[in-house]
C-alpha cells in the first residue's frame, strides 16, 4: 500500500505540471453592424496592451488580428507561467500605417487566468463622422504543455519547409533530379528480378481466372438432391401477375442434349425460386445502391429508407440523392443489357464495367446468362444447341435468360443499383422480351459490342476454348475450336444490330487504336460516366507498375502527411526503383512516370533517366487535415474522439478539414480513367491511401476493404492488365 508521503508526491508532481503548463488564448471579436461588410474605412482590428503580449501601449507596435470570416477576427497566443493577467485594448488600425487609427472606447479589457472580466461589454468605436461600431468579444482559452508546444511547432516547421524539389516542372523528360544525396552506395540489382518476387496477398488469384465464372451466383438455380420447382416468366405473361411455378421432375427430359454428346453434367434440381428472406442470396451493401427517398405525407421534406445512406462522396453521392429525388421510378434501377456475337469481348467489358461502378460505390452487380445456362442444362452442348432452328434449344435458352433477367430484378428490389445482363440477345424479339420485363421496374442500356478486327476475333475464340467451361471436358482443341466456330454461325445467321430504345455501340474499341462510340437517348449520371468509361477502354496488353515513395522522414518519426524528404533507407530505394524500371521496362518502346507533388515522391522518382515524369495532383497523399504531422498517439492523446471515430470506420472518416478515403476515390476517378486510356506501361510512385484505391480498382476489392490492404513500402506491384483479365505480381526490393 502507498504512504501518505506517496501521495503527496503525487500531487506535488500534478501541481508542478499544471505550474508547468502554458495558457493557450484565443481573442475574437465579432462585428456586429448591420452591413456586415469590412468596416467601409478599410480599418482592421488590431491588439494592444501591457506585458507580456505587447509590452506596449504604441499603436504603432500593436498586433494585427487575422479574419476568420466575413464578421469576426481572430488572434492566439500563449500566456507563460506566473504572467496570466493581461491589460488590453483593441483598436482598428488601416493598412497604410500613417493614417489615423481608432482606439476601443472605455476601460481596458482584463484577462485574467482566461477569464475576461466584464465578458458581456462590447467593443465600441466612434468614427470621425460620429459612427459608431459595435464588436462583440469572444475569448478561449486552454492549457497546454510545454512538450506539446514544442511537437506542434516541430511538426509546423516541417510541413512548411521547402521541398528540395522546387522549380521541378510538372512535366518533365529524360532528366534525373540531382539532390546530393549522391553518397548513397549503388544499389544495383541481380540481373534476375524473379529473385524479388514475394507472394501476393491471398485474395487474389495469380492464374487467369474466366470471367464468366466471377458473375453472380444464381439465386435460382442451386444445387441439391430430388425434385424441385422454380418460377418461369414467360414474355407473353403480364407484368403485374405472378410468375407461373413449374414442377421439374428429375430424368433425362429436363435438359437439352445435344446430338452426339456425352451424357450433360447438369444438376438434377432446381431449387425454388421465393421471395422469403430464407431464400434470397447475401447482398453487400454499399450504400449509393438505391437511396430511395420517400416524400412525406405531412410535409415537403424527403424521408430516406434504410439503404438510402450513400457510400460516396462527391458527384456520386450528389447524383444519387438527384435521382431519387427527381427521376422516374423505374430510373432508380438501371440494367446495362449486353448484346453482341460470341467473341467480341461482351463479358470482358461487362466485367470491366461492373468493376469500375463498383469503385466509384455504385451497387453494382454482373448476371451471366451463359453461367445459369451451365447450370441449369450442363457445359456439354454443342454448337447444334444454340441453331435458331433448333426449338428445344431456343426453349432452354430464353428459359435461363428469363431467370437471370428475374434473379437480377429481385436483387435490384433489394436495393441494388446497376445490374449488368450479359448475354448475346442478338435479335429484337428477344431484346423485346427484356424490356417488357423490365417495364415500371429499371430503366434497359442495351450496350452492342462490335469487333469487325479478325485477328481479334480469332484470338478471343482461342482463349475461350482454353478458358471456357463449356470445353473443360474437350481433349482435341481443334475439335473443340470447330465447334465454336459453329457455334458464333449458328448466331450471325440471325443477329440483328440494336436500333431500339437506350443503347450504347462499341465499335471497333477493343484495339485502342480508333474506333467509335454512337449513344442513343442516353441521359443521367450514372449513364454518362458509363460513357466516358467505355470511350477510354481497350484491350492492350500493358503492365501498371505502383510502388510507394521511398521511406521519408516522417515515416521513421510515425507521423502522417507532411512533405519530409527521404530517409537513408528512402534514398537507396530509389536508386533500386530506378535499375529495376530500367531493366523491367527495357523492352517497352514508350512509358511514362507518375508521381503525387509531394517531394517524396518526386526524389523516388528521380533517379529514373528515359522515361517522362509528370506529376499529378490528384496522386498526393491522403489530406489528414488539422492532424498533419501528427502521431497516431498524439492524436489519441489530444484529440480522443476523432481518433475513435477514425477507428470505427475508416472508409468513411474524413479528417477534420481534411479528406475520407471515399474523397480520395473520387478524385482519383480521373488517374483511372487515364490508366485505362494508356497502351505504354506507366510507373506510379505514390502514397499508401492513393494506392489502396489504386490497387482495389484492379482487383475488384470491396470498399470496405481498401484503408486496410496491405501497400507496404519499398515493394512495387505489378498489375497486368490484357485481354484475359487483370493478373498481380509483388517484388520487394528492400526490407
């Protein structure tokens, strides 16, 4: 047990900390005339008074206040120990200093331990033509340490410290930044960059994976033992009437077989499809999905449902919220309708596209028909299947594209926002279906995809033979690229380009190199940016390097933001950053090198020699706000609840006048829009927020996930992206 002289310790250590501790002021003053206008002379309010904050009744030494806004000023200081009375005045001075000034009518202001005495008297000044003008007084005050001033004032000197990258354009080429560093050993690497190679993170696959297979699981098909019934809509029932259930007995009559082939690999049942809470699939909630704004009975005020917060910020945020409030119903669900021959790239692009709305935190979801249809009648159907002739066949198809279309629509019900349908739908008797279907329920884009390119063609029917399920169990490739062959015959004998409603025509897009794009009727946000996105796609094979910066200075103290230089680890960085470009890019005709505007960044970047360097705006560090230069622990300590409130949910926590992750998203819409845009390999050196969002764009991760992937320093992600998908591979440099 402790002694009473422990006590006393203690509290002596207390009394001697709060001895120790400096009084942080802050004076306001507050006009309080009508016009609210800078008092018309062009006076501004200045402080004067006795020690220590002036030592000094001279005008002409008194202290200028700063304009917190259009009606109040402001100026803070710190009061030492033993020094905590204060004698003042304000008086309002004009800019040219020989001019008159007027001095706060009345007593002298007390201050006292950052108390003002007399706080409700206001200050009055009477002009030269009698006016007179009233302020209103407003005082804080608070204690600080010592040692907490001094981090402060540590941290302000660095973030306001000049780069030693000033006067660097923004674009430059075949130039290194010399910074006298130059002590630093060669860092050279083994000619073999394999030897660097490290694991990626387990999420994500580093064989090509067909895409197909990544859609939407169907809600209406699923596996299991005995009978079962689904629920059919056929295009001649009325929308507003139940869907018929159909009872499917198990036996050789419940799937297609084609002439010849083995034995179908299809389940035996189907399992209903209900509108119980049971039965529906799980649903990820990002939040713009469907804001549904209910206008209340009562008032003109709009009521939000429980879906209706949305995960974004900026534009999308803006643009959903118009929506709900101003479009047709049916508006606030779209269904992007794909239409185009086997081969063109349809499912690649619808892909590319839910990928993207997602990002942006767009609820957006990919429905293949091909993989119901798998499902549902097996992957062992040959070309003979999809003949225009063959009813049976055709019977089957409109079957699972009818429970695709319906799985798609009940989740749109749910609150999803854009669905992606993707199917050929290459006739306008089907397309017709569709949108009787999707009458008072969303709003159908038909997107075509058209590829008049051979060479394209042939080399998209190749990967699918190789990729497709439809030919896992084909051991003769030719034999099975013949049947395809067949297959895209059987469709161009009937197809029928789009002409009717909504629609978006890529055509010839898929080289990068010309081709164009014809819209029809298309209006709305979300429609537009799905423009915009599709114009600036390909599919040129391509590698997107993104690394970190270099470890700085602030990175060996813990603290965040600012715009240190490099550290000595930092500074051998990169000069491996610099030969590992050099021998990875040595075969590439043309590239280019992206940093943020932040000095640590742009002296990574710098010893990089052949390649031009522009710096992006856009690519800069997450803005921490008031907390800038600050520690994790200094923020807990001193700022507790923004601290917790980060904690909880860093997605969303935006930092006091600062930005959130999903404002850092937003803004670096435009850096993807341009990573897709570019047929070169392109270099980002960046910051770890920026390349979270980055890196959660190609690989499709979920917002929810972005503020804790892992980006750590000294290592280079390799993201290629092609025909087949988009493929990641980790070196690291350094430990």
């Amino acid at each position: 047990m402790g002694t009473n002289d422990d006590v006393g310790s203690v509290e002596q250590q207390q009394q001697q900390q709060l001895h120790d501790a400096l009084l942080y002021v802050s004076l306001k003053l507050e006009n309080l005339n009508h016009t609210n206008k800078p008092i018309h002379t062009q006076l501004f309010p200045h402080l004067y008074g006795s020690f220590p904050l002036v030592s000094s009744w001279d005008p002409h030494k008194a202290l200028s206040m700063e304009r917190e806004s259009v009606s109040t000023w402001e100026l803070s200081f710190v009061l030492p120990p033993n020094h905590e009375t204060l004698d003042f005045k304000f008086l309002l001075k004009p800019k040219d200093t020989d001019a008159p000034c007027f001095v706060e009518e009345g007593p002298n202001h007390l201050l006292i331990e950052g108390a003002l005495e007399d706080d409700a008297r206001l200050a009055l000044f009477r002009l030269d033509n009698d006016a007179v003008l009233e302020f209103r007084v407003f005082v804080e005050a608070s204690r600080v340490s010592p040692f907490d001033l001094a981090a402060s004032w540590r941290a302000y000197k660095e973030h306001f410290h000049l780069p030693s990258v000033r006067g660097i354009p923004d674009v430059s080429i075949n130039s290194g930044i010399q910074t006298g560093s130059e002590f630093v050993a060669s860092a050279s690497l083994d000619l073999d960059l394999e030897h660097y190679v490290v694991p990626s993170p387990t999420c994500v696959s580093p064989e090509l994976v067909y895409a197909a297979n990544l859609t939407e699981d169907p809600r209406s098909l699923s596996s299991g033992s005995g009978s079962g019934s689904y629920f059919i809509r056929d295009a001649s029932f009325p929308i507003d009437q139940p869907a018929a259930e159909v009872e499917v007995v198990s036996g050789p009559s419940e799937v297609y077989q084609s002439p010849g082939m083995v034995k179908s690999k299809s389940v035996d049942t189907i399992s209903p499809l209900r509108k119980e809470d049971g039965q529906r699939g799980h649903l990820v909630d990002r939040g713009v999905g469907s804001p549904r704004l209910l206008k209340c009975s009562s008032s003109n005020t709009f009521a939000t449902s429980k879906n209706s917060i949305p995960e974004a910020a900026g534009a999308v945020a803006a643009a959903a919220i118009a929506d709900q409030m101003l479009g047709p119903k049916e508006d606030r669900h779209l269904a992007i309708v794909m239409v185009s021959l086997p081969a063109r790239g349809k499912t690649y692009t619808a892909a590319k596209l839910a990928r993207y709305l997602r990002w942006l935190g767009h609820d957006t979801k990919h429905f293949n028909v091909g993989k119901y249809r798998r499902l549902r009648h097996g992957t062992n159907q040959s070309a003979d299947f999809f003949r225009a002739d063959n009813l049976q066949g055709m019977d089957a198809r409109n079957e699972v594209a009818v429970l695709a279309f319906e799985d798609m629509i009940s989740w749109m019900q749910e609150g999803g926002q854009v669905g992606i349908f993707d199917a050929t739908n290459s006739n306008k008797q089907r397309r017709k279906t569709l949108m009787k279907l999707a009458e008072g329920r969303c709003k159908i884009i038909f997107l075509e995809t058209i590829c008049n390119d051979v060479d394209i063609i042939e080399r998209n029917i190749r990967l699918k033979i190789q990729q497709s399920p439809d030919y896992a169990d084909v051991q003769d490739f030719e034999s099975g690229l013949r049947d395809f062959k067949d297959r895209v015959a059987n469709y161009e004998k009937v197809y029928e380009t789009v002409e009717e409603g909504s629609y978006i025509k890529m055509i010839d897009m898929a080289s990068g190199h010309g081709g164009q794009i014809q819209a029809n009727n298309i209006s709305g946000y979300i429609p537009g940016r799905i423009v915009f996105f599709l114009v600036n796609t390909h599919l040129t094979p391509r590698p997107i390097l993104l690394t970190r910066h270099g470890e700085s200075q602030a990175n060996v103290r813990g603290r965040i933001g600012g715009d240190t230089a490099l550290s000595g680890n930092g500074e051998r960085y990169k000069k491996k950053l610099a030969n590992f470009v050099e021998k990875r890019l040595s075969s590439e005709r043309a590239a280019s090198i992206w940093t943020s505007t932040l000095q640590r960044t742009i002296l990574t970047a710098g010893p990089i020699a052949g390649f031009p360097k522009i710096q992006w705006r856009a690519l800069d560090e997450i803005n921490a706000g008031v907390c800038d230069g600050m520690t994790y622990e200094e923020i807990h300590k001193n700022m507790p609840e923004e601290y917790i409130s980060r904690k909880k949910d860093k997605l969303r926590y935006r930092y006091p006048r600062g930005e959130s992750y999903l404002d850092v998203i937003q803004r670096l819409e435009p850096v993807i829009i341009e990573l897709e845009r570019q047929r070169a390999p392109v270099v980002v050196v960046s910051h770890q927020a920026v390349l979270r969002a980055l890196y959660a764009y190609f690989t499709d991760r979920p917002l929810k996930e972005i503020p804790t992937i892992e980006v750590p320093l000294h290592t280079i992600i390799e993201i290629h992206l092609g025909a087949t998908g988009v493929q990641e591979k980790r070196y690291k440099l350094m430990d």
